[in-house]
C-alpha cells in the first residue's frame, strides 16, 4: 500500500556483527597514518568495503593496486606494507 517505505535503508540482514561505522576512516590508526601518507604521494586510495576488504591503494600510470585489509591481524604490518607500496610508486601520478 505505501510502496515508499520499501526504499528506506534498512540495516542488511546477517551483517549484524559488523559494527564498525562506515566512515571513510581506516578503523586502525596505523593503518589509517599510512593511507594518508598514500593520498600525499599522489597515491589514490579508495573504498570498497566488503567483507574483508576496507579498499585498496592505488597507482593508476601503473595500474598497479594495494589491497588494504579491514581487520588486519597485525596493523603495525599492514601499515608497513602500504608504506612500501607508497614508496614504490611515489611521483608516478
Ligand atoms: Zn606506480
């Protein structure tokens, strides 16, 4: 009767655990420094949040990516890793 209603956004089903809010922030702080070190080096970083994947790192002239992890089980680490993905494409774009 109130077709409306239907396109109100409901929280998905079965993803009740997921609580973290979708901001564009990395949950990690580590994580979140070195992505901003990303974006300083003309380094593109987006956001395609699944399940698993909080977004990636990307260098477009190489078409090369950097796939950032939403929980991952040692930050310290995958911050490094991003750093190292930075260095090599640092000036590409
Ligand atoms: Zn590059």
């Amino acid at each position: 009767m109130a077709p409306a209603l239907k396109n109100r956004s409901a929280p998905r089903e079965g993803s009740r655990r997921t609580t973290m809010p979708l901001g564009d922030k990395h949950p990690k702080k580590d994580v979140e420094t070195a992505l901003k070190r990303a974006e300083k080096a003309g380094l593109k970083v987006t956001r395609k949040q699944n399940r698993h994947n909080w977004g990636a790192v990307l260098c477009c002239p190489c078409n090369d990516s950097f796939t950032v992890h939403c929980t991952p089980q040692n930050p310290g680490r995958e911050a490094k890793k991003i750093d190292g993905f930075t260095n090599n494409h640092r000036g590409h774009a």
